[in-house]
C-alpha cells in the first residue's frame, strides 16, 4: 500500500525547497529592518475566532474551513488565515498599549478547489501593524510587501489600490450599489443575487457577473471626507517613495473586517494572470469583533506559493563552499574533523558519508556544485591540503589554519 498527499496539499522538497529558505531569509530579513517582531499563533483555534473574525458571509467560513470537533467535544478550524488569530492573541495578552508591530510566516488551510497557485494548505507570510490609524502604516505595510517582491526578483508587479471607505460611508453607500443591482437581479448569478442583501458590495469583485457591474457605482466614490483624506495620503506617501500604484475601484477584497485601505499585488508576467501574490488591507473593526477595545490596525499577506511560481529566482540553489575528499580510508576521521571545523566557521561544506574513489568524489562535489574540493591525504599531518578550484582546475597546497579565511576570500 502508498500514501499519496492529501488532494490539494503539496510537498516540497530539495532542491525546489531551496527556493523556499531563501524566501524565508529575505522575509525574515525584511522584517527584522522594518521592525516587525516575530509572532506564532497555534495552527487551529476556536472555529468562533475565524467566524467573528473572517467574517460569517464570507467564501472562507462558509466553505472553506477545515473544521473538526476535538474529543472533549470542543470545536476548532485549522486557521484559514492568521490575522484574527494575531489580533485573538494580542487581545489575550491585554491588549496593543501603544503601536505593535508583528510578523508570521506559516502554513494556513483552506478547502478550495485545488489548481495551479490555489491549494488546501498553502503558506502565507504576512504582517500586522496595530493601534496606528496613520496612513503612514498603510504605506509601510505596503512598501513591505512590495520590498519582499522586489528582492525575490518577481518582475513587473502591479500594486492595486482601493479604498472601501468607513462603516458609515460603507452604510450608504450599501444603499446606491443595492438600487443598481436590483435594477440587475436578472442577469446576475444566483452567488450575486444572495449578496444583495447581505453584502452587496461583494458583488463588485464577482468574476461570474463582471460584465454585469462593469459600470456599477464603487466606494471608492461614495468616501467621506476622513476616508478621502486617509485615502489621498496613503497615494501621496506611496508615490513619496517610489512605489507605483494604480486605483482599482473594484478592488474589495472577500474578508469583512476590512475597513479603508484595500491592496493587492499581481505580477503580470505570471501565467496564471490575474491571481494577486498579496494582498491586505486596514481592519479597524476588527478588534472589537472580536471582544477587544477598539484598535486600528493594517496588515498583509504574501502567498508563497504563488510568489514561487511568479519568481524569476526560482529553482537557483545556493551554492556549496567546498568538498572535503579523503585519499583512503584511513582519512575518514580527518576529513570528518576538518568539515566540522569548517562549518563552526560559517562555511557550506559536504562531505562523502563513507570513503569511497577520489574519482566518485569529485564527480558528487561537482554534482553538488561545489567551488572547491578539499582532499585530505598525508600532508594532512603536517598542517595542509590540496585545494582544487572545480571553475577552473587550478590546484594548490593551502595550510589548514587559513583554509576557512582562504576559501572565503576566493
Ligand atoms: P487572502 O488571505 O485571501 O487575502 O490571501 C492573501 C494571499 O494568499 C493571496 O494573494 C494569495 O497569494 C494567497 N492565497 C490565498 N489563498 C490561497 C490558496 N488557496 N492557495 C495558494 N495561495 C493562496
């Protein structure tokens, strides 16, 4: 009998995963210079988190979750999402005092159908900037996001902006979107005509009814004059530092927690075109959906699988510093030692797992695309070794207490 992964889940594995550290490197980097500390939730939480916080008319909580009881009787979702378990957290733990600034990376689970960048677990890497109404935040969230493409080599990435304005500006202009498509209910899928009274402004970022409101009226134009305001300074600061945007009035994103700012980012390039590799948004509500004081707050998250794909860096593998070879058997013990002393000093270095030719050797050092092959034989008892360039062939004695500053300086 053969197991197969679950329909919709993926492994990852070496050397496709090389990929996945370096992403994790540069996020992790990035991060750590815009200040954001590290956060981990639990996988799952109380199904009641994801339904307050995601949001009950939401695709997400009404289809997607992967919901189970425990076996005391309890009711838990592996987490769709990680910013209502980020906000649940904080709540616990008493509350933001002043601005907080955290980030996660991590697996998150949604039962979609499964196609090429869309899986049943896939991996997120976000950020939440709490307790700061400034549209400051909104432009450092969305640098952040726009950074980690940048340095993954994602190439030619759109940035859409929206604002869905506040409840009150929402509040009216619920009513202008429900009069245009009640004028509509006839040609409208029956998704879209269920959402009318629920959540009309849904309707807007429906694929089956694009053509249907083409020309529908938008938030972006119903905004009051403190969501304008919000609004026009985000724009300005993202221009203020080079980071291009353009308006997508459409732009509503599915989570309802959100309140003004709304972006996405979608790499053009990418085959699967359309498909935003990020996304987040300002959820000023959603503190005290879920039973904390009222916080601001703006976040993001990244979809690393789909970045992956849109990646032009993808599939590089970090290269190896060196082999150490051992001549026979009898330097096993040697070679063994010197890897070790080389590693402690930062070096990438492999090694055979038993002695085998000095020609099977060389041939895994340069599979492994090593820089330098290091062969340990007898002048190894007097404090050197043979270093061979695998670039150019060249060959030369190094002393042993230099070899880790010599092969760093090649
Ligand atoms: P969301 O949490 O829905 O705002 O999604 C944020 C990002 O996560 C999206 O822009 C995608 O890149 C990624 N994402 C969401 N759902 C999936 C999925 N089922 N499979 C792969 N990536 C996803």
């Amino acid at each position: 009998m053969t197991f197969r992964a679950p329909k919709g889940t993926n492994d990852i594995l070496p050397p496709e995963s090389d990929w996945w550290r370096e992403a994790h490197r540069v996020w992790d980097a990035l991060c750590e210079q815009f200040g954001y500390g590290l956060v981990l939730t639990p996988i799952f939480e109380d199904t009641e988190v994801f339904a307050r916080g995601v949001g009950g008319d939401t695709e997400v909580v009404e289809k997607q979750m992967y919901t189970f009881d425990d076996k005391a009787g309890r009711s838990l979702t592996l987490r769709p999402e990680q910013t209502a378990s980020v906000v649940r957290a904080q709540i616990q733990a008493g509350g933001v005092g002043s601005r907080f600034k955290c980030a996660y990376w991590g697996p998150m689970f949604r039962y979609e159908r499964p196609q090429k960048g869309r899986y049943r677990q896939f991996y997120q890497a976000g950020v939440e900037y709490l307790g700061s109404a400034s549209p400051e935040a909104d432009v450092e969230v969305i640098e952040l996001g726009y950074r980690f493409l940048e340095r993954l080599g994602v190439e030619n990435v759109e940035l859409r902006l929206n604002s869905i304005g506040d409840p009150a500006d929402r509040a009216a202009y619920r009513e202008v979107i429900r009069a245009f498509l009640n004028e509509r209910r006839d040609a409208l899928s029956e998704d879209s005509v269920r959402r009318i009274d629920a959540n009309p402004m849904r309707v807007l970022d429906s694929k089956a009814d694009a053509e249907v409101v083409a020309d529908a009226p938008t938030p972006v134009d119903h905004l009051g004059v403190e969501a304008q305001t919000h609004f026009d300074a985000v724009r300005a600061g993202l221009d203020a530092i080079g980071i291009p945007s353009v308006l997508d009035p459409r732009l509503v994103r599915g989570l309802d927690y959100y309140n003004r700012t709304v972006f996405e980012y979608v790499p053009l390039g990418y085959d699967a075109a359309q498909s935003a590799a990020g996304g987040g948004g300002r959820y000023d509500g959603l503190f005290e959906v879920l039973g904390g004081k009222p916080t601001p707050g703006v976040g993001l998250a990244m979809g690393l699988d789909r970045i992956e794909l849109a990646s032009a860096q993808r599939g590089r593998t970090s290269q190896l510093d060196a082999y150490v070879a051992s001549i026979d058997e009898s330097r096993r013990t040697d070679a063994r030692a010197l890897v070790s002393r080389l590693r402690s000093s930062g070096l990438k270095v492999e090694t055979a797992d038993q002695h085998r030719s000095v020609k099977a050797q060389f041939k895994d050092a340069d599979r492994l695309g090593a820089r330098f092959v290091v062969v340990i034989g007898d002048e190894f008892d007097d404090g050197m070794a043979t270093v061979r360039s695998l670039a150019d062939g060249e060959q030369r004695s190094v002393a042993l207490e230099n070899l880790s500053e010599w092969i760093t300086s090649q």
